[in-house]
C-alpha cells in the first residue's frame, strides 16, 4: 500500500482564468443566444432637447415600433451565428478582427484602441526621461508618513471631473502616472486604481451634468436637462465618501501588509523599479521640472478642451501625443538620462507595447456585442430582442419594484453597451414611456440609468477604459474582479436605497 505526500494530498489553488478566456467563453454564450432567442429590430426618430442654452438633436429608438423579424414562411428569424464567416461578416471564431476594426474614430473599438496606444507610447517618452522616477522619489521623501492624506484630495478631484465632464478614458494617462508612485509608498496598484479611474466612475454615475451621460439621458426622456439636481449633488457627495472611505480602508490594510495585496505579484514590476529608493536622495535637476510642468500643462489643456470645446477621443489622444514630443524633446536637450534624438521614437514604441495587450481586450469585448448582431436598433439583432423583452417584463410590477429592475437592467445592459451616451439612446426611448405605465417617474428612469450604467463600468471586461487603467497597471481583469466585487456590492446596495428613495420622495 502506498501513502501519498503531503505535497500530493495538497489540492493546488484555483486559479482565475485570463481575461482572454472569460471574453471566449461569454462569445460561446452569445453565440448560443443566437439559436434560441428570435431577431428583433425597431424603429428611429429624432428627438430635441436643450443642453447649455443650445438645441441639441438624438436619434432614438421608437419602443411601440418594436417586431420580431420573420423568414419567408412567417416563423420568428433566429440568426444562428456560424463558427466562421468569410466576406467581412461576423462568426464565433471572427469576433477579434472585426472587434478590432469595429466603431469609429469616436469610440470603441478602433478609436479607444489608438487611443490606448498612442497615450502609451506618448508616456513612454515621458518615462524615459526619468522625470517621473524623480519626481516620484522628492514626493516620497517630502510626504513620508502622511502621503495617505493625498488620496482623499486625489478621489475627490477624480469624481468631481467624471461629474462635470464624464471623465473616464482620461483616467489611463493619470493611472500612468499615480501607479508606480502609489506603489512606490508602499501601497498598490488597485489603491490607485480606486483614487483615478472607480472614483471617476462614481462621479460619472451621480452626476448632475454629466453630457455624456445623464444629460443625454434627460433629453431623450423628456426631462428638463440638470432637473433634480440638489437630489443628484447629495447623491455625488454621498457617494464620492463611500469611495473615499472604502480606498482609506483598504489602503491602510495594503500598507501594513503589502502581501495581502491581490496585486502583489504584478506589482513587483514597479516595486523593483523604486526598491530601496525611498532613502535614496532625489537628484530633481531642471530638465525634470520642465517635463512635469508640461504635463501640468498638458492635462490643464485637456480639461480645458473637453469642457470648453467638448474634446473627445481624437482631440485628447492629439493632446497628449503632443506632450510626449515636447517632453521628449526636452529630454534631449537637456540630456535626461543621456537621452537622443531616437530615443524619443524608441521610448514611443515601447510604451505602445506595453498597452497592446489591453488595446487586444477592447477589440475582444466589442466582438462580444457583434456576435449578438450590433447596437443599431434598426437591425435585426439579438440584443433588440432582449431590450423590448426586458421592458415588456416591466409591465404590472409595483412602482418600487419596477424602478429597482430597471436600475438592474440598466446594470445588466452595461455589459454589452458600455458607451453611456450609447445605452441613453437605446435604453431611455424605452425605459422613459414605460416608467409612464408603472408609476414611476421619468427623472427615476433617468436615475436607474446613470446609476446602472455608471457603477457597472468599473467591473465589467467589455469596458475599454477599464481595461486601459488595468493594462496600466499591469492587471489582470479576473484578480480586479476579486477585489472589486465587494465594492461593488456596497455600491449596488446603496444604489438601489437611492433609486428607491427617489421613488417614495416623488423625485420629478
């Protein structure tokens, strides 16, 4: 008889899978929809609303005009995605490539892929430097022992620019830089992830003006744009210190043990960068200050751009190209880490590929929605379908319960249209008449929406930004997902106390 080691009895832990294996397994999941629930398309209109004093139009979906599309013989059309399709059409097996070269310059997938890229590349040169590395080490030595207090101040920035201007892809440059000094004091990579990108989530998520986001939401509801806004500004607040307080919380755990980190092993890339650096004295010449005062400036004109001239992607990923150049070109004038002409080009290329393998997820997570058959209501697709049939559920529900379904819906919904701006014009055509029949008010609708559609962003893969910040930080989605589903329960509880509450108080 043989007795097993004690190393063989050992059951080896579980590991979560990658990020590229979740995304293919929900592709197979939606890939089955295609068999088993029918095609379903509606009609548009255009719809007009005010916004800053100015007339703005959207085209929205019409929810009466909804009908499940037909074969020849008059049975329900199932599209029945195949494994492969040639001529430029979607399979199972196609949903990278046409993920990848899928949207516009505008959005997903193609457009926040350049500019995931380019912002990587453009902060390559501005790492190569070395300005950042001794900037990070002066901050270390000048706030040891209270640098914790930098991160309320840093949350609260973060969530006041995703309330006033939806700030979210602008969270990757900013990840770029607060990770490795977060992680240089002696935190993590998840702690800043929480002060940029999830603290921009919960503005965008409570706003009161958000034009991405809440304003849209408005116009097509048919509700005056910023209405409720006392009500949404304490929900701002109230919010923003739940995140303030959960960050402080885990951040004081991380720095009492940094092995309790679920980033501990992929933080080590930046840990060995500044290790036994922090005693080490700054040598913070000129040249450095030159190169973070263009960064000072740089992102002083993005803001300015986005909230003056409604900057986008395009403009933005222009903006902080041209800061990498002028940093770069500083960098060889005054010889920053012996710094040449080619470096700049070099250090451009090697940032870039550092995001590649996040610019890959958004490509992936966009071949998600094409396998259901697009966001264009007016096609026969699978995701029409389950739209009309989640508002026909709605139908003869009690008022707080309909308004709590539909903020999960909207949560729900989130996963396969990440765009805000994009799931208003889908969701609240439907959503806004429907609140009519089940006695819920519209600025409630409106609520479920912003809520739904803003907390989901900071968990769900399908979320280029997300994936950004998190191929920042070199993190893996699946162990972001253990950290971040008890946040996210925190948030969902409170969120339905909210919609709910807007309900009894008669929220208009």
């Amino acid at each position: 008889m043989t007795t097993k080691t004690k190393e063989s009895t050992q059951q080896k832990p579980w590991r979560m899978p990658d990020t590229y294996v979740i995304i293919f397994f929900v592709v197979l999941v939606a890939a089955l929809l295609t068999y088993i629930v029918p095609v379903g398309q509606f009609a548009t209109h255009d719809v007009t609303y005010m916004q800053d004093g100015k007339e703005k139009t959207k085209t929205v979906l019409d929810p009466a005009s909804f009908e499940i599309v037909q074969d020849e013989q008059g049975n329900p059309l199932y599209k029945g995605i195949k494994l492969f399709e040639p001529f430029g059409e979607v399979g199972v097996t196609n949903y990278v490539f046409e993920g990848l070269v899928s949207g516009s310059k505008w959005g997903s997938a193609v457009g926040v892929i350049a500019f995931i890229l380019i912002i990587g590349g453009a902060f390559g040169i501005i790492l190569r430097t070395g300005a950042v590395d001794a900037g990070i080490l002066t901050m270390i030595q000048k706030t040891k022992g209270s640098e914790v207090y930098l991160f309320p101040v840093l949350f609260f920035l973060f969530s006041l620019g995703g309330a006033v201007f939806g700030m979210g892809e602008e969270a990757i440059p900013f990840a770029m830089i607060l990770v490795p000094l977060v992680i240089a004091m002696g935190y993590d990579a998840i702690t800043a992830i929480m002060v940029t990108y999830v603290a921009t989530q919960i503005g965008f998520a409570t706003s009161w003006m958000n034009p991405f986001g809440v304003v849209i939401a408005q116009g097509v509801a048919g509700v005056p744009v910023m209405s409720g806004t006392p009500f949404r500004m304490g929900m701002w607040f109230f919010f923003t210190l739940i995140g303030v307080g959960y960050t402080l919380y885990y951040a004081q755990k991380v720095r009492k043990n940094p092995e309790s980190s679920i980033s501990y092993a992929s933080d080590e890339y930046y840990r060995n960068n500044y290790k036994g650096k922090s005693d080490v004295k700054a040598n913070f010449t000129l040249g450095h200050g030159l190169v973070l005062l263009t960064i000072v400036v740089g992102i002083i004109w993005v803001i300015w751009g986005v909230v003056k001239h409604q900057y986008y992607i395009p403009e933005i990923a222009t903006q902080f190209l041209i800061m990498g150049v002028v940093a770069g070109i500083i960098g060889v004038l005054f010889k920053l880490n012996d710094m040449h002409i080619n470096d700049i080009a070099s250090s451009f290329r090697d940032g870039a590929k550092d995001l590649i393998g996040a610019a890959l997820v958004v490509g992936m997570a966009k071949g998600i929605m094409l396998v259901l058959g697009g966001d264009d209501p007016t096609a026969p697709t699978v995701l029409n379908t389950i739209l009309h049939g989640a508002g026909t559920a709605l139908q003869g529900l009690p008022s707080i319960f309909s308004a709590w379904v539909m903020y999960v819906f909207q949560t729900v919904f989130n996963f396969f249209v990440v765009s805000g701006s994009g799931q208003a014009a889908l969701t609240m055509p439907l959503m806004a008449p429907l609140s009519d029949m089940v006695g819920v008010s519209r600025q409630v609708s409106v609520l479920a929406f912003q809520l739904g559609d803003g907390f989901s962003n900071m968990i769900v893969p399908t979320s280029g930004c997300l994936m950004g910040v998190l191929g920042v930080a070199r993190l893996d989605w699946s162990k972001w997902a253990k950290f971040q589903i008890k946040f996210q329960g925190v948030l969902f509880l409170f969120g339905s106390l909210f919609v709910i509450g807007a309900v009894l108080l008669g929220l208009q």
